[in-house]
C-alpha cells in the first residue's frame, strides 16, 4: 500500500520517486544464475552458429558466422576484428577519408535464454567513430540500422 502525504507543492513526484526502484525491480528479469543462457565463445561445438552481416545500403562490409551455444554464465569470449575501406559518413558528420582503414569490432555484451547482445564499434586510428548495440536472437534474422543505411543483421545459422 503507498501512502502519499502532500510534501510541498509536489506529492506526485515525491510518489513517483519512492515507486521508482520498486518498479524497476519488478520489470527487469535477468537470467538465473542456474538458466543456461546463449554465449559466443571459442569453446563452443559448430551445431549452432549465428550468422552476421554488416551492410552499408546493398554492399556487404562484413559477413561471417559465429560460434555459440547454451552455457553457463562465463563462458563468453566471442570477438571479432575486421577492415573495411574509409570515405564513410558517421553520425550525419564524421567523414572518413577515402585512403582510410576503418577497423571494425564485434563483441558479446551479455547473453541470455533468447539470444546475445552484441557490442558494435568502427574506428579509425584517430577515434571512435560508432559504438552502438545490437539484439540477436537464436530463433528469428533480426537487423538494427546503426547509423544511416548501415544496417546489422543477426540471423540462425545450421552448419551441414
């Protein structure tokens, strides 16, 4: 039961605030510590692997698969670096230039019952260029458009 006495000319803020954490515990639901969870790691068998493609409008900057598999909680050691050729546009203002090497990084963030958060980022050797997020889920293609008509795309992957 909340019981809201008049603080001040401002009660619902005052209710608001005492709510908050109560709130925010009751919508976030992280992974148990005994609920295996997806990782992407060296260790993992190849029965499952999670595609990834980077695109910028309809050319394929990056593509390739990544192991994964059901595990534990610290089982996660999956990273990726690759090149990608500059005269890129970042942010709406940060232009590369054309004799630039872009240098691309994947890495998981965290995992859990449905899929893998990934962190994304482009740099030159100057500075950090983007760094964003991307969701992938293991049962469905999901794609984030990073940064104007360039576009991750995570998708299920069954090796033959």
């Amino acid at each position: 039961m909340l019981i809201v006495k008049k603080m001040g000319r401002h009660p619902l803020l005052v209710a608001a605030l005492l709510t908050a954490p109560a709130l925010a515990q009751q919508t976030s639901s992280p992974a148990k510590p005994s609920e295996p969870i997806w990782s992407w790691s060296k260790q993992c068998d190849t029965r499952r692997e999670l595609g990834v493609s980077i695109r910028l409008k309809n050319k394929i900057l990056y593509e390739d698969v990544i192991p994964i598999c059901l595990g534990d909680h610290g089982a996660k050691d999956g990273h990726v670096e690759f090149h990608i050729s500059g005269n890129q546009l970042f942010e709406g203002e940060l232009r590369t230039h054309p004799n630039d090497v872009l240098q691309g990084e994947i890495w998981e963030i965290a995992g859990d019952a449905d899929g893998l958060t990934l962190g994304i980022s482009f740099a030159n050797s100057k500075q950090v260029l983007k760094k964003t997020t991307h969701t992938a889920r293991m049962d469905r293609k999901t794609s984030t458009e990073i940064d104007k008509d360039l576009i991750v795309s995570t998708y299920p992957h069954y090796p033959h």
